[in-house]
C-alpha cells in the first residue's frame, strides 16, 4: 500500500476528468475504487471534495490517498504490426492537436459484447497513457469517411466541446434511393429511441416522435441533390445541424427516399440495379473552428466500393463545385 500523495495537474491533462486523470495515472486502480474514494472525500483538488465526472485545471493539486500496489498484472495485449500498418494506412491529416482518420464501412468506433476490434482499440499504435489520442465524435459502423481523435486531454476536451456546441460544420454524402423532393431544403422533426429491431446489428433505432413525448429530441437536416440518375436514385449532399443518432439516416427514409443499402432505416422503393449491398453512407468533409485562426477543412476521399457506386450510377465527382454545396448547405 502506498502512502498519501500530492501531484499537480500538468498542462497536457488540464481539463480531464478526475476519473480519467486517474485511469492515466494508476491503471491498476479501478474505476468503481476511484468513485469510492471521491464519495468517501479522500480524493480531494486543491483541498476540496470532487466527484469522478469533476475536471481538473492545470496546476491544481490533487490529493492521493494510499492505494494498493499494482501488483503482478497480465501484460498488455499489444497490437500487431498488421494492425498497426493498418490503422496508420487510415491517417489523412495529422498535426500536435489531432489525427483524422477515413474510416472505413465495417470498422466500428467502439467495442461492444461482439466487437472485438474497432478503431478506438487501435488507437494504441499511436501510444500510451497521456500521449494516446482519445475519441471526441462517432460515426456509424457502416458509415465510412472523416472521424477524428484528439492529442492529450486538453485537446480532446475542447474538440469534444466544438462538436457538443455544433461549432463544427459536417457535410455527408449519400446516395438515396429516388429523389428528394424538393431537392432542396430541410428535413426536421422529433425523434427518440426505441427497441432495435431487424436484422441490423446496430443496437439503437430511432423512430418519429412528438413533441413533449417522452425521450423525444429536436433534429433538423439541410440536404441538397448534388446529381440524379433518372428516378431511380440520387446524390445528396447532408447537414446535420443537431447530431442525433442515425439522423441523417431517419431522414431521408422520412422523405420516402432511404440511403441505398440501408437495412434498418428502409422505403418503399427497390434498390437501384441490385447496388444496395453497403450503406452508400460517407461523411465526406469537416470543418473544424481554429482559436485565432482560419477553421481546419478536412476531406476524405470516397472507399473504393463506394466510388464504383457512383461510378455505376453515372455520378462524377469531377464535376461538381462543393464551394456551390457548401453555400446550398449554410
């Protein structure tokens, strides 16, 4: 057992939850012990009781009441060198705050009670403890393009709140089965979650609400059709303004015109030339607000599969202006 502890937050954790300053510090520690502490007051920041969810600021004190020796431990699973080619293959753009990612159809984020490997586990290719990147936003399992991973706590927190405040501005791109009419506008609405049901593995389906109905949140789309293919299928260019789960998703099926390959999310049209095999689903650019500077823009090219989709349908991404569909989506 170690004995009592004073250590001062340092600059790259400023803004971490006390929990998570924590699991960095002692990873033998664990997280129902450090919740105990909190509530029992021995964990305490410049003299004060917290709770786990509680940040802490550069040069603050924290109070480290004695903890049990790490002990033997299994060591660390370690990534092969495959999986670390792999995910280093996926990098598009890296600078000291961030690494954006084109994720690939059927990588998922996160790992669950089936998912074994997923993006945030290969995270460790690219280190340990405060150097590891973190998570600050999601995207679907099947929804390929630009994800984006934070550098330190620090940077990750105030990524994480550009994405929460809605200061960052995403445009996706899909291909729909028919054509939204008008081709211009916006979808809104009411939607909550609900018992999963078919055969997507996804585990959350939203489904059309009221308002005041319990669970029920605001989600409002623009969407532009970029290019159609007769009234078989078309091209759109998406804006969620809210980011609610599956929205993009939820709406164009609204519409009566799904994502083509959509399994969950469905309509009454047939898919175009037996080509709904893969959610035809990318989020394709991200602006991301700079303090003092211009916004970052990232881009993520189309995957492979997808680009023949489009290919398939007639839809040339060398010909259109996405200055104009950035206006169009504003």
């Amino acid at each position: 057992m170690s004995g009592v502890q004073t250590i001062k937050v340092e600059a790259s954790e400023d803004g971490s939850r006390v929990d998570r300053w924590f699991k960095r510090r002692f990873p033998h520690v664990s997280a129902i012990m450090v919740q105990k502490l909190c509530r029992k007051g021995q964990i305490r920041v410049d003299g004060g009781r917290v709770k786990g969810d509680s940040r802490v600021l550069e040069g603050q004190e924290i109070r480290i009441p004695p903890l049990p020796e790490p002990g033997e431990r299994p060591p660390a699973n370690r990534l092969s060198d495959a999986d670390i080619e792999y995910v280093k293959s996926l990098v598009i753009y890296e600078d000291n705050e961030l690494i954006a990612f084109n994720k690939p159809a059927g990588l998922a984020v996160q790992g669950g009670s089936k998912t074994t490997r997923h993006l945030d586990g290969l995270l460790d290719a690219f280190g340990e403890g405060l150097d590891r990147p973190r998570l600050v936003h999601r995207l679907d399992k099947d929804t390929s393009g630009i994800l984006i991973v934070g550098k330190g706590p620090k940077a990750t927190a105030r990524l994480a709140k550009a994405f929460q405040s809605h200061k960052t501005r995403k445009t996706y791109w899909a291909i729909a089965i028919g054509v939204p009419k008008p081709k211009k506008g916006e979808i809104k609405g009411f939607m909550r979650k609900a018992a999963s049901v078919g055969v997507d593995s996804e585990r959350e389906t939203m489904v059309a609400a009221g308002h005041g109905d319990d669970g029920a949140v605001h989600a409002l789309t623009r969407y532009v059709v970029i290019g159609e293919a007769g009234q078989k299928a078309s091209w759109v260019a998406l804006r969620p303004v809210t980011g609610r789960t599956h929205q993009l998703r939820v709406h164009l099926a609204a519409m009566g015109t799904a994502i083509l390959g959509d399994k969950k999310y469905t309509c009454h049209r047939p898919a175009p030339e037996d080509l709904g095999r893969r959610l035809c689903l990318h989020a394709r650019r991200l602006e991301i607000p700079r303090p003092g500077g211009k916004p970052l823009v990232l881009k993520a090219d189309l995957p492979p599969a997808l680009k023949k989709i489009y290919d398939t349908l007639g839809f040339s991404i060398k010909e259109i202006d996405e200055t104009d569909i950035e206006e169009d989506l504003a």
